[in-house]
C-alpha cells in the first residue's frame, strides 16, 4: 500500500535537498502504530520544510524483515528512506538476518511504548511489589498474556521474572495485543506487560488497571501510573519505531532531516495528534535514537544469550 504525504520543508545544509520526491519505506502493514506513527511525523515534517514530498510504501514480508534490508541497501542519497522497529535488535539473534542498526543513521524516534503491567480493575493487587507477592504465594499459577514466545512483551515478562525472583505461566497471543485485551477482559489471563495504548479503552472504562511501567519516565498516557524503575528496578523494555536513513548519508543533508523531525515532533499540534491515534508520542533525534537502538541490542544480546525460550 502506498500513500503521498505532501507538505513543505525547506531547510537544511545546501538548500538543494530534498529536490525530488523521497520514498519512505514502512515494514509493517498500514493502519499499525508503526505506520500512523510514521506518516504522521512525516506530514508535520513537511511543515518545516519547503515543498518536500514523501511517498509512503509498506512492506511487511518477512515480519519486516524485507523493508528494513531494503532501506538498508538503498543508495545514500537521501531519497529513500525507512522506518525500523525494535524487533531489528533481535533478529540476528534469532538467526533471522544478520542486518543491525549499525547499517542506519537514525532520523528520529517518535515512538518507544513502553511494557506496561496490566491486570483486571478488581485483581487483589494495587501495586507492583503487591502483584510480585502475589506471584511468589502462587508460583507458576498466574497466567501472564504476551505476544509471542520470543517476542518483546514475552521478553519484558521473562526479565520481570528474573529481577524478582518469581515464575509465572507465559500465554502467548501472536495475533497481537488485541487479543491480549480480549482474553485479559475475560478473565482467561490474569496480567500481561505490553504496550498500554493497546488497554486504554479497558483502563478507561474500569475494567483494567495498570501497576507500573517499564520505562525510565512515566507514560503520559497513565501520567499516575509509576514506573518500575521509581521502584528500585531498573527494567525498560520499549516497542520503539525510527525513521532512518541508510548508513552513509551527506551529514548536511540528514541534518536537513533531524531538524524538520525535532521541529514537528516538539510541537503541540503533532503531539495531539500522537495522543488522538493513542500513542505517547516521544522525541529522540539522530544520536539519541542511534543510543538507543545500539543500547537495546546489546540488551537482547544478552537476553538471548541467557533465556530458552519456550515454543
């Protein structure tokens, strides 16, 4: 599917960039987070700059896997450019591909949802440390939804695991984390870490509640909820997605980039935007996106090294 974003962006190093259309290159279906994610920071980029014009394709084949090796290994002039998700920090470890992040420079980061512990509104726990004591007087009984063995929230949940010494049952609904929400509404699950945006109608209607988050700063769309880390555990696991450019770039020109992104991403219209699409957005550009790809690889070496996943 592809679609025109059109808007304007002048700005940047020689002026004579963008003089063409850029391709943007999104490896997951259209309508996800990722992809509304993408769009709109590239609609309210094109606010800063004069005339520029992004043309939107997704590719979804091969879990993503084949729109970010496309990005990857188009040429670096700056007229294709890509989205990659933080499954690209696992996949060589999954022997998926051996693509990583170092062959990207990083545009910005608009979104990093963080894992976020969901449980029913009338569970008999309210906060972290009263579910962790509750997993300990029932070992191995509290099932806990994820989206897949292996998977990021899968992740977050064997790493809350280790940190607090405790042994839950994984169920995995790899169709997505509306089934998580459909399954913990019922009371077939008793808990799950993942992504918040994805319960906020449950949340908001009382029929869930959430204990904490997984993320070095509270959430705003639970700005009340606290975050583990505030808790004496230092555990951040995020589903971050960034636009990027392939490695090797004209500085001048992906600084052209880097400056519309901060433009629209710091202003109040795009973040309103982000928030109607039920998404927190964030604001983390070149460097500060490239600090985190690089950290969480080095985060998912070390869980791979270390978990046996259960098929």
């Amino acid at each position: 599917m592809a679609m025109t974003v059109l808007a304007g962006c002048g700005a940047g190093g020689s002026g004579k960039y963008p003089s063409k259309d850029v391709e943007v290159i999104v490896p997951k279906a259209a309508g996800g987070g990722t992809d509304t994610s993408t769009r709109g920071l590239l609609t309210y980029m094109e606010k800063n700059m004069d005339g520029a014009k992004f043309n939107v394709t997704n590719n979804s084949d091969g879990g993503g896997i084949t729109g970010m090796v496309t990005t990857a290994e188009a040429k670096a002039d700056g007229y294709t450019l890509g989205t990659v998700t933080v499954e690209l920090d696992m996949f060589c470890f999954q022997g998926k591909t051996d693509l990583t992040y170092e062959k990207y420079d990083a545009i910005a980061m608009p979104i990093a949802a963080p894992a976020a512990l969901i449980v029913q509104a009338d569970a008999p726990y309210n906060t972290i440390d009263e579910f962790v004591s509750y997993c300990k007087e029932n070992p191995e009984t509290v099932q806990v939804g994820n989206s897949g063995s292996g998977a990021i929230w899968d992740i977050a949940t064997y790493l809350f695991e280790q940190d607090y010494d405790v042994a839950v049952t994984h169920i995995p609904y790899p169709n997505g984390t509306a089934d998580i929400a459909a399954a913990l509404t019922g009371g077939h699950i008793d808990a799950t870490l993942a992504d918040p945006s994805s319960f906020m109608t449950q949340i908001d209607a009382g029929t869930l509640k959430c204990l904490g988050v997984m993320a070095a700063e509270r959430t705003s769309l639970l700005p009340d909820v606290p975050t583990f880390t505030e808790e004496g555990h230092d555990l951040v696991v995020r589903a971050w997605a960034a636009l990027v450019a392939p490695k090797g770039m004209n500085e001048e020109d992906l600084q052209t980039l880097r400056t519309a992104a901060k433009a629209a991403l710091e202003s109040d219209e795009c973040k309103e935007y982000f928030k109607s699409q039920g998404i927190d957005p964030v604001c983390y550009i070149g460097e500060e996106a490239d600090k985190i790809m690089a950290d969480d690889y080095e985060m998912y070496k070390e869980v791979f090294e270390t978990i046996d996943f259960e098929e």
